[in-house]
C-alpha cells in the first residue's frame, strides 16, 4: 500500500518501512538442558514401561502426581516470562500482585509439601557425606559427564 505525504509537503510517494521480524527476535526465550518431555518419555514409555514396583516407590516417596503428567513442552516464551517476572525473595509474581506460595506449588503439581526440607549441595561442597554419596552415584557411570540417558539406563526394571 502506497501514501502519500501531506499536500504542504513535496509529492513523493513513500512506501511505509516494513520491518521483517523473526517471532524469535520479538519473544525472548529460555533455553534448558532439559525439557519435560525426558521425564514424561521415561514415565510413560511403552518400550519399557515402570514396573508395579517402581510405580509404587514413586507413589510412596509422594510423587505419584508425576504419572499422570501430560506436559511435553513448555514454549521457550513462557519459561522466560515467568523466569524474568518471578521474585524468590518474595516469592511472587508481576511485583507482589500474583503471590506463589507452596500450596499452589502442591495443587498444580502434586509435589510433595511437607515439614522435611531439602538442603541442595553445590558443587563446592565439602560436607563429607555429600561428598560419599556423590562419589558412589558418579561411580556407576565411570565418569564425570553423567546424561539423564544414562541414569535412565541404570534403573531397575523389575
């Protein structure tokens, strides 16, 4: 479509600039190294299906909401949305106006909420029984590079 400028002006014939955008150059993205679609193939995996023994174990640790899991992907878009918006400290969303509490947490997910809390170890931890059970986990695979394939194929079937 053609416009002309106002008649005060000269009566050059402008075409308006249309700037070709990529969706991905307007949408920021997170990129993981793991998307859901690892866990949903290993619960759900018909080749190899869980045992009755390991659908127990899931069931009994309180993670038994995980099998009924459908989620494949989540779009890239989205996890950045809500990584940028996401305050830890206050633990809320759009600066207070949208509070995620624990129980919000259970209700979506089905996560276990409980009195017992989980103390996550960095990588520069020193604590000797970390360290143990870090080095008898790595000792099964033989070497540092562990992929969830290989964890995958460690698991007992039975």
């Amino acid at each position: 479509m053609k416009r002309s400028t106002p008649a005060s002006s000269t009566s050059e014939v402008c075409e308006p600039t249309k700037k070709k955008r990529n969706y991905k150059e307007r949408l920021p993205v997170l990129r993981t190294r793991m998307s859901p679609a690892g866990l949903y193939h290993f619960l759900h995996n018909e080749d190899s299906p869980l045992s009755e023994k390991q659908i127990q174990a899931i069931q009994e640790m309180g993670f038994g909401s995980l099998l009924l899991l459908q989620i494949k992907k989540v779009p890239g878009s989205l996890a950045y949305w809500l990584v940028s918006n996401y305050d830890p400290i206050k633990g809320c969303l759009l600066d207070g106006k949208l509070p995620i509490l624990e129980e919000d947490i259970y209700l979506s997910l089905g996560l276990p909420m409980g009195p017992n809390v989980v103390i996550e170890a960095s990588n520069g931890d020193k604590c000797p029984t970390y360290l143990s059970v870090l080095e008898k986990f790595k000792s099964q695979f033989g070497n540092d590079s562990i992929d969830v394939k290989d964890i995958l194929a460690k698991l007992p079937t039975q």
